[in-house]
C-alpha cells in the first residue's frame, strides 16, 4: 500500500512541470554537494597529509586534465544534451552516431596530456601526475557523456545514482588511503576505480529505463554534427581557459606552492557553486524549447536570473567574512595568511558566476552558440592578458582579482546580447 502510494506522489511530480523541476534542482544540489564534498575532502587531506607543493601538483594535473578533455569533448555533450531534449525519437540513433566519435575523443585527450608533459618539460613525477589525472577525468567525462540523456529526459535521479556511487567511493576510500601514509599516484587511482564504477552504473541505468547502448559509424553524421558543434567546442574550450589558466601560469610564474595555496581556496569555490550547476542543469531542457515558445522562455530566463543573482551575492558576503576560520578548519594553520586571503578575493567570482553561468546556458540552449564562443575568446584573452599583468606582482592573489574580473565582463557582455538582440525579436508572439 505504502509503495503504491509513493508511486503515485512520484508519477504526480513527474507530470506538474513546476515540481519536477524543483524535483531535479533538488536532486542534483543534494548529489552534486555530495561529490564537491568529496572533492574537498581530497583536496583537504592532500594538503594535510602530503604538504603545499604536493597540493599544488594535484591542482595542476586536475587543471591540465580539465582543460585536455574540454578540447577533446569538441561540443559533443551539448549536442548530445540539446538534440535529445527537443527531439525524443531520434534519440537512440543521435546517441549511436556520437558515441564511437567521443570515445575517440576521449583516447585522444589521453594522447594529449602525454604531449603536454613532453612540451613543457615536466619532472617525471609531475608527468606521472598529470597522465593520472588525465584517465580519471577522461572516464568521468564519458560517464557525463551519457549522463547528458537523462538530463535532456529531466530524469536526474538516473545522474544522482551514478554520481552518488562514484563520490561514495572516494569519500570512503580517500581518506583511508591518505592517513594510511598513501602518495598521490595512490589517490588518482582510487579516482580512477571510482570513475569506472560511475561509468558502469551509468551504463546500466541507461541500458534499463531508455534503450541498449549501441554503436554506428556514420561519417557523414559526424561531419554534419562537428560543423554544428564547433562553436560550441570552442566556447568550451575558451570557457575552461578562463577557468583554469590561472592555475597553469602560477605554476610556470610562481612555483608549486602558489598553485597549492591558490588552488586551496578555489577548490572551495567549486562546493558553493553546486545549487547554480544543478540548477542549469535541470532547466537546460526548458531553455532549448526558446524557438517554440519564446515569450515563457524569457519569463523562465528572466525570473531564474533574478534567484541566482541573490544567491550568489548572498553566498559571496558570507564567505568573504568567514575566509580565515573556513581556511583554518580545513586546511590548518599551514595556509593561514595565502589562502584566506585568495578567498576574500574570490568570494566576491560567486556572484557574477552565478548569473554567468545561466546566461551562457541560454545561450546554448537557446542555439545562439556562435556568440557564446565569441564572448568567451574575448574573456579568455581577457583573462590571460590580466593574468600576466596580476601574478608577477601579487601572485596568487593577483589571479583571484583577474577570476573575478573575468567572470564580471563575461556576465555584462553575455546579459547585453541576451537583452539587445535575442528578447526584443519575440516581443509580441504568442506563447
């Protein structure tokens, strides 16, 4: 009786458009807390248990990885989430024709971080470091990969589990391998068990609930879409320099233990993000419906922006005031007087990336793709001129000045477009 009854609140969510929405915000705050709680809890014990430096060389093996996979994933997913959401049917085979092509992709990102190893004459421990990093993000990539069908379903409790899995696995095994006197190549193969395990679960789920996983090659296919998702690569691509370059060229200006010090404080920044990521991710399928109902799309945007604008402020006053205890009770009195202070500084990235980070959803969303990429190679540029300008001089607090003022200008650009030329062609069509 009682399950009936579950059965019946739970198909009730899934048919009100307003509850499943707070339904798959709230779902994916709570399992994506739980994996940015891992995430922080790694870096946490790294920095505890191992020191500064190797902390720093944890950042940038992470950083390289991010930025290798984000080339390599060439606007698949967004493809892949986007298409799926507009159209239900033609998604097996959208699926099939895509995923021999992102394998590939993903082979070839590992290819990649051996290159960037050799190019830029890293230690061989850093080398070590960097490859280690590279197949855990790689495997984790492929299981978001496929995850993209169930966001584009607004079936998030699929993600939930798969990810859950993945964070449990970490969360558990981490801190057991670390206060044991584990190294750091221990640690990223325990991320890389833990990514398997995700992209497992993944597999199944998928394979259950939507249809069997399978493969086609299609070449004409895979021209068509990489000619449509090349700007979204791009955008990407760009996104992911301003994101973590800064980590990059600390290392090569400063030396390792700026990146562990700065990287200390930016890890946390990742766990306050958690309720705009989940929240993008869920109204991402409302958003791609802007060319059939454009004038409830802008109310959706438009409200949206309004909720992630006090929150990020709210979020940035509170940790700007409580950096130094947040530093201390995480990371010890080692990082006292460096990281705390790139966190007052990086408090304030929580507001303008809140909103950003929407604006650049609807844009992609929305097929306006080509100006997303466009507006994230000026703030890249942006980024990186500011960054040869800042660290020098302030190191590690220079380039949390140059996060916060990249995210400003990114918003300001994004918000003009949005209000100048995408809003004022549907005002009067019907709804």
């Amino acid at each position: 009786m009682a399950k009936l009854k579950l059965m019946r609140r739970w198909r009730s969510v899934q048919n009100n458009d307003h509850l499943r929405l707070f339904k798959n915000t709230g779902l994916l705050i709570v399992i994506n807390g739980f994996n940015r709680l891992t995430g922080l809890v790694t870096a946490t014990l790294i920095g505890r248990q191992l020191g500064v430096a190797k902390l720093g060389d944890y950042s940038l093996g992470m950083a390289w990885a991010a930025i290798i996979f984000q080339i390599a994933d060439v606007g698949l997913s967004v493809i892949l989430r986007r298409d799926a959401a507009r159209d239900e049917e033609k998604t097996p085979e959208l699926y099939s024709n895509l995923l021999p092509l992102y394998v590939f992709a993903m082979v070839s990102g590992l290819l990649m971080s051996v290159l960037v190893g050799e190019l830029l004459k890293y230690e061989f421990d850093t080398r070590i470091v960097l490859f280690g990093a590279s197949v855990s993000v790689g495997l984790d990539r492929l299981a978001r990969f496929e995850m993209n069908l169930f966001e584009a379903r607004e079936a998030m409790e699929h993600s939930t589990v798969a990810i859950g899995a993945r964070a449990l696995l970490i969360l558990l095994l981490v801190p057991i391998y670390l206060l044991s006197e584990g190294s750091l190549v221990g640690v990223l193969s325990v991320l890389t068990i833990a990514a398997v395990l995700e992209l497992t679960v993944t597999r199944f789920l998928l394979a259950r609930h939507f249809f069997t996983p399978y493969w086609q090659l299609n070449v004409r296919a895979w021209k068509a879409i990489l000619r449509e998702s090349y700007p979204l690569a791009f955008t990407g691509i760009f996104v992911i320099i301003y994101y973590r370059i800064d980590t990059i060229m600390l290392q090569s200006m400063v030396g390792t233990e700026a990146v562990g010090h700065y990287n200390a404080a930016y890890t946390l920044l990742g766990g306050f993000t958690v309720a705009s990521t989940a929240f993008n991710q869920s109204i991402f399928a409302r958003l791609a419906n802007f060319d059939k109902n454009p004038n409830a799309v802008r109310g959706i945007f438009h409200r949206s922006l309004g909720w992630m604008g006090a929150l990020g402020g709210l979020l940035a006053i509170s940790v700007f005031l409580l950096s130094t205890p947040i530093i201390r009770l995480l990371y010890g009195a080692e990082f006292l007087g460096a990281s705390d202070q790139a966190l007052r500084v990086l408090a304030w990235t929580l507001l303008f990336m809140f909103m950003s980070s929407l604006c650049g959803t609807f844009l992609n969303a929305s097929g306006h793709q080509h100006f997303s990429m466009r507006v994230t190679a000026v703030v890249a540029g942006f980024n990186i001129g500011l960054n040869f300008f800042f660290i020098p001089k302030m190191s590690y607090v220079g380039a949390s000045i140059t996060t916060v003022l990249s995210y400003g200008i990114g918003l300001i650009i994004m918000y003009i477009y949005i209000r100048r030329k995408i809003f004022p062609s549907v005002v009067g069509q019907k709804t």
